[in-house]
C-alpha cells in the first residue's frame, strides 16, 4: 500500500442533536455504541465527490500522477445513482483519468477489504502497475431518521489508497480472506431501494415508493453476535495461516461498527489494547470508508510508519467479512 488518505465531511452532528428528534440519550448512543459524534456531508455532497476528495490525496501522498493510475475500484453501498454509472467512473472522470477501467464493487462495510483483495490478485497477476482504490459512503443518504436503533450509528466519509507494484518482501499485501454467507442476507438491507429489485408492473412509478422502504433495516442483535464471533474466528484464521504472532502486529485496525464489538474482538484475539485502533467514537459507522478512513487517522498523527505490520477486520452486509495482512508502504 503506498498510500492512505480520507475525507471527513465538515457537518458534525452529535448525539445531542440526535436527542432532539428521537427518543434517545448521549449516555445510551455512548455506552451501546461508543459513539460520540459523526459527520454527514452536505446536500450537493455525494458519495463519489467524498471519494473524489480522499483520492486526489491518496494519489499525491503516492508520489505519483494521475495519469499513473490503471485501475480505479470504489467499494460503496450508498452510490450517487443505483445501477449506473458507477461511483468509480464518476472519481474517474472528476479526477482526469481517461480511457482506464473503473467498477464498483458491492461488499457493505467489508468493501474495503474486499478491495484489496482484487487489488493483490489484478497486481500479482502483472494486469495492472498501480490501483487506486476508494471506499465513499454518504450513509445519511438511506438512514431512517425515525428509526432510533439504526440512525445514530452512521456517519458519511470516504478513504482511499494507491495499491502498487513491488518486489519488496516488505511492502506487499500478505495476505486477504474475504468471505460471505447469503443466508443472513436479511441481517442488514436497504429492502426496496430504487435498484434492481424494483417490480416494473406493481412499481412503474417509482414516485409511489414508500421512501422510507430505502433505508437502512438492521437486526442490531443478531448482526452484533455474529459479527463478534466471525471477526475472530477471521482473525485468528489469516494469522495461523501465515504463520504470524498477534504481538507481531503493530496496528489492529477493524470495521468501526461499535466500540463494544472492537473491544470484544480484541480480547478474543489477544491484542495489546495499545494497538487498536478505535475511530468509532468520532465518525461512527462509516461503512467501507471506515477501515481507511480509520488508518488515514494514525497516518495523520504520525503514528502510522512505513514499514508497519497491519492486520485489519471488516464484517457487513451480506453477509460479508475479511480480514488482511499487510504492510504500510507509504511516506
Ligand atoms: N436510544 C435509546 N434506546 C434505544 C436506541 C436508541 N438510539 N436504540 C434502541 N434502543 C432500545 C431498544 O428499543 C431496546 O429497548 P427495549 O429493551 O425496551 O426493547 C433497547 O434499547 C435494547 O435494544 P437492542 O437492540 O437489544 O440494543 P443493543 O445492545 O443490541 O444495541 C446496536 C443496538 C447498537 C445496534 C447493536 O446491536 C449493534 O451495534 N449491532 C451491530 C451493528 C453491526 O456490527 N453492523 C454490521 C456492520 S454495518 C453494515 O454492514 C452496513
């Protein structure tokens, strides 16, 4: 990875603000969630323009041009339009580049490690020198504002990263496990969004949709005791087998969903409580922004180096998990 960047919309809204339209409390969104505040972007402010902006830093931290990018692949499940075209061709376009492939791919909050999957497997098989990969979410976009158990734990942003060539030992990705199982695909939904699922003879006049059957719909509890239980099963699974100790690792940096899960998570595997990485507090849950916009946070303190041994965790709608092994390359 030679790059890490994000962009942090500029409206921050706290829980108080929350307290003003639903029935609920600083102390209940904190203690449940660990969230304190998130950001939500204006309304002309989409998710690729969030992506444009984390990428156009991402690719000056890189050290290289625009023009050095062959590959542009947005993970986002809140994309400008539905079916097309997609947030990856819209970065594309805003950021100058011509004539290069651009997809979406869609992963919920595991999109992100779902990205550098494909970034290792297009770079090792010599398609493609250097990938610009962006995670851009405007959650905002499809939260139900009166549904209190959903609402206060998103946040929108975006992250990005340049995923380069090398020979060097390293810099390289170790390693990505990237998983799914369907059957909990009601787990977590956006029901009947203006997508594919659309009934042209019920439906035709899309004007008739209930807006409110877009949003968001989440099982909280049952999503949060699988989501505790497959994190560390993934974690455990990646490190044995590469071979590689939890106190090797210099940086865990998981999905920031809930700070309970995190903190759940991290005493299964074992990890000094030093090396997570806790974002969740301030941006809530970004969705497959939250892991870069996450790593973005320590490149900016200086904590995180080049050279820095990275074990991150995602798991999401789908439902989606993964986990990876890397090492930070970037200056
Ligand atoms: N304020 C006050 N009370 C609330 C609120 C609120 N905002 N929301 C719910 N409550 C109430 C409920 O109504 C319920 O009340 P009741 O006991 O009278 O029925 C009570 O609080 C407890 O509700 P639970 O849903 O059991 O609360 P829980 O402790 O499970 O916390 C939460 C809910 C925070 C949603 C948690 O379940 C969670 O984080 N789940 C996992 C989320 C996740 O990891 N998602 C995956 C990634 S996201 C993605 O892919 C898009």
């Amino acid at each position: 990875m030679k790059s890490i960047a994000s962009y942090v919309p500029k409206n921050c809204i706290t829980n108080k603000d929350f307290e003003r339209i639903i029935d609920t409390s600083d102390e209940w969104i904190t203690k449940r969630t660990g969230i304190k505040t998130r950001y939500f972007a204006d309304n002309n402010e989409d998710s690729s323009e969030l992506g444009v902006k984390a990428a156009n830093l991402a690719i000056s931290r890189a050290g290289i041009k625009v023009d050095d990018i062959d590959l542009v692949i947005c993970a986002t499940l809140s994309p400008d339009y539905l079916s097309m075209p997609s947030n990856a061709c819209l970065i594309s376009n805003r950021l100058g580049i011509e004539n290069k492939p651009a997809f979406d791919i869609a992963a919920a909050c595991s999109g992100f490690v779902y990205l550098l999957s494909l970034a290792k497997s297009f770079i090792e098989s010599n398609a493609y020198n250097n990938i610009l990969i962006v995670g851009a979410e405007k959650f905002s976009s499809i939260l139900d504002f009166s549904d209190r158990s959903t609402c206060i734990l998103f946040g929108d942003g975006a992250g990005a990263a340049v995923i380069g060539a090398t020979n060097n030992e390293n810099e390289r990705i170790i390693d990505v496990n990237i998983s799914a199982n369907g059957k909990y695909n009601d787990f977590l939904m956006t029901p009947r969004s203006l997508g594919s699922n659309l009934n042209f003879s019920s439906e035709f006049d899309v004007s008739n949709i209930q807006a409110t059957q877009s949003y968001v719909k989440m099982k909280g509890n049952e999503t949060f005791k699988i989501a505790v239980k497959t994190l560390a099963n993934d974690v455990e699974e990646i490190l044995a087998r590469n071979n590689i100790n939890i106190n090797d690792i210099k940086y865990f940096i998981p999905h920031q969903a809930n700070l309970r899960i995190i903190n759940a998570v991290g005493d299964i595997i074992g990890i000094d409580n030093s090396k997570v990485v806790v974002t969740v507090n301030k941006y809530g849950n970004t969705s497959s922004a939250s892991i870069p916009m996450a790593m973005d946070d320590i490149y900016k303190d200086g904590r995180l180096k080049k050279g820095d041994l990275l074990l991150l965790d995602a798991f999401g709608g789908g439902l989606t998990w993964g986990s990876s092994l890397l090492y930070f390359n970037g200056e």
